[in-house]
C-alpha cells in the first residue's frame, strides 16, 4: 500500500479545504439495486457527485443486477470518474464487496469453499492462499474493500449463518481470520479487509439470526472477542460491529465496545463501517432512538466511522447535528481523516481505475481455481466408514448419483454468491463423479428429491438397484441470513430454518430408499450448518461432510469418494444428535451433578464431536511432551508429540492440543483447543509436531470480563496422551 511521505500532508490538507457537507458525504455510502429500495446505476453516479459520497456498493452483493467481470469493471471505473472529475475535491471512492468465499457475486470468479469448510482443513498456509487469490480477483474488478474476514464464533448451529464463520472454537475462529487476512495483505494488490462482526453474533436467542446475545461479561470475552485478537495484529482496516443488542444495547449504539474495548483496550485504529442497515435498525428495530437523526448520533458517538447505506441523507443528519451542535466537529473529522487515509493507502489518489482489457486475465483462473479445488479436498470430512466401503472402486459397473444437491451448482456454492446456475461455472457432484471413474464405467444420475420437496424417488429406487454403488447427496441450498431469499429458498417455514436441523421429509424418503435396496450406499452432505441425522449414522455405512465446497468442489467430494484423494478435513462444529440437544458444543462449562453422574445423560454427547474426521490410512500418537513441566504466567513451553502414518496409504493428518485448567477461581471450559498443526506423512513415514503453547492460553475470565493467567495445574491433551503443567507465580 502505499506510504508515501506526503500521505499525512495530502489527507491533512483535504480536511482543511473540506466542507461540513463535503465531510458528511465521505462518511456515507450507497448501493446499486434493491435493498429497501431501488437505485440505478444513475441515481448512484447522481449522488457520488452531489453530495459527494465515500462508498458505493454497484455490485458485489445480492441486491444487485450487475454481475458480468467486464461489466462491473466498466462500472467501477464509470463512478470513479464521477468522483475524481466532477467533484470539487476530487476524492475518489472506495468500493467495498461481499467476499465471504471469494468475489463470488460477479461471475466468472473463483468460489472457494464456504468459511466451515475452510475451517475443517485447519490449515493456516491454505487460508493465505485464498485470501491472496480473493484481493486479486477484487482488485481486478475496481473494488478494493473486502468485506471479511468472519471472526463470529458459532455457538448455535441452528443459526443461519454458520456457514460462514470457522466453527465453534475461538482459537480455531481466530486463527483462521488472521490468516486469510494476512492473505489479502500479502496480495501484489492494494485491497482493504474489513473484519465482523463485532463483539458477538453467533449466539442468538432462538438461533435467529440478528436476535439479541445476552451473556456475561466472562462469556463474551471469552467466547467471541477473542476471536478478533488476531486479526488485530494483521494492519487490518475496518471492523464491521454486529447487527443485535449485547445485553441490552445494540452493538451499533455501544461506546463501550466501540471505543473502549476496541479502540482503547485492543488498540483498533482504523475505521468502523457499519453493518448494511445497522444505523437505521437502532431507530426502526432496537428502538433505541426516537428517529434516524439520533440513530446517527448514537452510532457515531459510539465509535461508528461510516454509515454503509446512510446515503444523502445520512450526510444531512450529520451536518445537522454539528451545526446544532449535538454532534462535535472533532468526531467528524476523526471520522473523515481514517477514511482518507484508507483511500490514501490504498492507492486510490494516485490511480482509482482498472484496466478493464485485463479482467479476464485475473479472474476465474485455472491457478485461482486449483486453490479452491486444493481448499475442497483439504476441506471433505470422513465422518464414519464402516467396512471400509469407501474408496469406492473407480472400476465399478455402475454408479447412482442421486438427491438434491448432486447437481445443482448453486446449493454446492452456498449463499453470498450469484444463485442461479446458469450464472456459475463449476463442477458439480455428478460431474466429479463422472470424471473419476473408468472409462467403462456406467453413471447414472437421478434427482430423486428436492431439497423440500418430493421428486420421482420410484427412478433413484429402481436406479439403485441396478448400481453397483449409490452416492447420495443431500443437505441444504444456497441462502443467507434467516434463510432467505424467499424468492430463492421458498416460504419461511420451508426447510432450511432455524427450527429444524434435521433431514426434511423428501430427502429422508430417497435416503431410507436407497439404502433399503441393499445397494451400498455413501452419503455426502453439501450443507451450511451441522444436520442432525442419527438415522444415516446408524443405517448409512459411508458419509462425507462436504459442507459447502465452492464451484468447483464437485471434484473434490468425487475425488474423496474415489480414493483420488485421502480425507483429511476435520470439524470445526460439533453435530448434534438432535435440536433438543443444543447446545452441544465441545468447550462448554462443567457442572455439578446434585443426585449422581449417573442420574445425567451425558453434558456433551455429539453425534460427531469438535475436531472429529477419519482418513483411509491410521495414524498413531506417541510421546507427548513438555519442554519444561512448569511455566510462568507470561511464559510458554514447547509441546512436542510423535505422529505415525501406521497405514499403508500417504496423508494428511491434523494434529490437535486441547487443554483444560484443573482448578481456577472462576469457572472455565471442560476443554478447549489451544493449538493445531497440520502435516503431510508417507506410509510408514513418522514426525515430531511441535506447539509453542503460552500459558496465557489458559487464561482465567473474571465475571467483570477481565482475564488472569492464574497459577495452578492445567491438563494438555493430544488424543488420548495427556501431560501436566504446573503455571507458577514469578
């Protein structure tokens, strides 16, 4: 980026020739398409040059029309003439996009594998590459603000938005984050990320998505905001502050974790954007302010730099509340000068434009897309495999490929991407399959179901009779938010939602089916959350999570089924046996037992726990250690443990460290992650994984959300080795 000298002479000399109004203006940004209205191409260019926006969206989200690679490009460089040449100032724009998995809402781009199945090849190296492959592709367009990384940690799975974080785990969630991060920052382009949503979404009442997150103190910090630590450390731009209330007060009204947790406390000092309509909702939702105008006013005072979709008539309230002076001028300007000197270091002063020739060259290449197909195969999940059905022979007479999600492009994507397949271009279930098999072999292909709705199960029946093998595919469509769009997803008491985790009834009928023929069958899961399915464990001999693996993730998942590659992936969520079982999640808090052990069904009891994913070859643990056996509490120790390929077949296993405290002065999780390592073995082949393990990963949280690395026994444990360590005061 650049950092030129005369940056801070630049941005302090725009601030003293702006306006009020021309100040408001840079604070504010608008869309292209329908929201809760419709705007034009027109109607945006209008208001760039009067009064003068900061933002604009065109493209890069659903609401939008424009998605052609040249299209948007032409667009992009279209506004910012708007900006440079017919302005006063000449301040160009900054063009912010959905990237949640990739730049997936213009076509032709790459569509990586959503964030939990990101998430499952815990592999850090991977995530730069995708963050790397995202900043060129948006880049290339003429955006140059990413929205994400996602720091949320999901803690509910019935929330429909799971898909898009990195699990259940803060280390795990975080972690991750940084890495994609560092990614887009290591890009040879100059693109912005913007990291959400802040301090904590994924726990909402009911699982509904936006509903308020009431917990402690402790629980907050301990199971969200950590999540967001790391990133802080990767020169990140923005952070995005969640839609729902925390205790009462709506993230987007909160000086307390806008200003004093973000910015005094975690040292943030770039800027704050508002989620879409998160300044509106405190009016019209939260109902904390009276009317729009002081719905602005609490968000900026509350530490929000820049309203996204405030438009004109978020520059007219802030003018309005300096001049009566319900608003001091310092806060707008502190506003205004992190926004120009984003632009500033990003490039935008010196060369707004794209080379609009060399879209194609960037986007949707066969390198990019061999990321994303690496991230898939990294990415499927052996959840059980009984007999050792799978691989399946690639030599076999006849294949069934059958259910709702085999084919279809768009469930494989997922939401936050363009949702018709005639808009992607991809290789899907079927197609992989298709690919992998012999020459000779024989694959048929029937819908037998709809994601909610029956289809002619009697043809995928009598087709399963005649195979060899049946793949089945189910699990959920593309979607976003609650579930919606409707126009997209159907009705709102249509599966998928909130209240139901299970398998709807049409895909539990193909399923039951196609096993009754006796024909060995393998399921794969192309889904957003965890679906409780205690049926498929018992009756199904092979299941594949492959949550949602991107475009091109079809090969992968056929790949897998195959033997072409050797699952690896890991989850990153625990899978419950049922909803009635929630929460289920493998860092809860323990808790007495006032008439016996024995008297509970058991406090975690997953169908498949946090961390689980089998591998066609066996890998054995031995040794764990500790370079010291006690540490200070600002110490750390290395933790080494030999890992073996006992099997007869190369792969990839992903070594996990859990630990626990023994004792603590306030209650902490029966176990967490603390550390995870990914390595690569030949048959026979064995390695030492090492694990610089601070002490400060044991932290205590206080119930006034402060933490203390207090001294005491804490419990490191790496399968089914444990060693101790002894945390000691200095």
């Amino acid at each position: 980026m650049n950092t030129d000298d005369d940056a801070d002479s630049r941005v302090d000399e725009l601030l003293a020739e702006m306006t009020l109004r021309e100040k408001a203006a840079q604070l504010a940004g608008t869309f292209v398409g329908e929201v809760d209205r419709t705007q034009t191409l027109d109607d945006v260019e209008e208001l760039v040059c009067d009064p003068g926006l900061g933002f604009a969206t065109p493209f890069g989200f659903g609401g939008s029309p424009h998605t052609g690679s040249r299209e948007v490009a032409d667009i992009a460089n279209r506004l910012q003439r708007a900006a440079v040449e017919e302005t006063r100032l000449g301040i160009p724009l900054l063009l912010p996009v959905d990237t949640i998995h990739g730049h997936a809402y213009v076509q032709e781009t790459t569509v990586f594998p959503h964030n939990l199945g990101l998430a499952a090849t815990r592999d850090r190296d991977l995530l730069e590459r995708v963050g790397r492959t995202t900043a060129r592709e948006v880049a290339a367009t003429g955006a140059r603000l990413a929205y994400g990384p996602t720091c949320d940690v999901a803690r509910d799975p019935r929330w429909g938005r799971t898909f898009e974080t990195f699990g259940e785990s803060p280390l795990l969630c975080g972690e991750l984050a940084a890495a994609k991060s560092r990614g887009v920052h290591d890009a040879d382009v100059d693109v912005a990320t913007m990291a959400k949503h802040f301090p904590a979404y994924g726990e909402p009442e009911r699982g509904e998505d936006t509903a308020p997150v009431d917990r402690s103190l402790s629980s907050l910090r301990r199971d969200f905001v950590r999540a967001f630590e790391p990133i802080l450390e990767t020169d990140l731009e923005g952070i995005m502050p969640s839609y729902n209330s925390i205790n009462g007060e709506p993230s987007h009204g909160s000086a307390y974790w806008l200003t004093d947790v973000l910015r005094d406390e975690l040292g943030f000092d770039g800027y704050v954007a508002s989620d879409w309509g998160g300044v509106r909702m405190l009016h019209e939702d939260h109902r904390v302010a009276d009317s729009m105008r002081e719905a602005v006013r609490q968000s900026m005072a509350a530490g929000v730099d820049v309203h996204s979709l405030g438009g004109a008539d978020h520059a007219d309230h802030v003018v309005d509340l300096v001049e009566s002076g319900d608003l001091p001028e310092s806060v707008v300007d502190d506003s205004v000068r992190r926004v120009l000197e984003l632009k500033e270091e990003l490039g935008l002063f010196e060369d707004p434009y794209v080379d609009v020739d060399a879209v194609e060259d960037v986007l949707g290449t066969d390198a990019n897309r061999e990321v994303a197909i690496e991230a898939a195969r990294e990415s499927v999940t052996l959840l059980q495999n009984d007999d050792d059905l799978l691989p399946l022979d690639p030599d076999v007479d006849e294949v069934l490929v059958t259910g709702p999600n085999a084919d279809a492009l768009s469930h494989q994507v997922g939401g936050w991407s363009v949702s018709e397949d005639d808009d992607l271009t991809g290789i899907s279930v079927r197609d992989g399959v298709e690919s992998v098999v012999g020459d000779d072999t024989r694959v048929t292909y029937e819908r037998g179901a709809g994601v909610d709705d029956p289809d002619d199960v009697e043809a995928a029946v009598a087709a399963a009779e005649s195979a060899d093998v049946a793949v089945v595919v189910l699990g959920e469509n593309w979607y976003i938010h609650e579930f919606g769009m409707q126009e997209i997803t159907g009705p709102t008491d249509r599966f998928p939602k909130r209240t139901q985790l299970s398998l709807p009834d049409a895909q539990r009928e193909l399923l039951e089916s196609v096993v009754a023929t006796d024909t060995p069958t393998a399921l794969v899961f192309v889904t957003g959350r965890p679906l409780a399915t205690p049926w498929a464990k018992e009756h199904v001999p092979a299941i594949l999570q492959a949550y949602y693996p991107g475009a091109d993730g079809g090969q992968a998942v056929a790949e897998a089924l195959f033997g072409e590659v050797n699952p690896s992936g890991k989850l990153p969520i625990s899978v419950p046996k049922s909803t009635g079982h929630l929460p289920v999640r493998h860092n809860h808090l323990p808790n007495p037992a006032p008439i016996g052990a024995d008297e509970h069904e058991p406090s975690y009891d997953p169908l498949w726990a946090f961390g689980h994913g089998l591998s066609y070859t066996d890998f054995e643990y031995r040794d764990l250690s500790l370079s010291a056996e006690s540490a200070a509490p600002d110490g750390s120790v290395t933790v080494a443990v030999e890992v073996a390929n006992v099997g007869d077949r190369a792969g990839d296993e992903v070594v996990q460290l859990f630990g626990r405290r023994e004792y603590s002065s306030t209650v902490t999780p029966v176990r967490e992650l603390v550390g995870f390592e990914r390595v690569s073995l030949e048959a026979g082949e064995a390695t030492t994984v090492e694990f610089d393990l601070s002490a400060s990963a044991f932290a205590v949280f206080q119930p006034d959300g402060s933490r203390v690395v207090e001294p005491g026994t804490v419990t490191v444990a790496c399968e089914s080795l444990d060693v101790s360590l002894d945390v000691v005061s200095e």
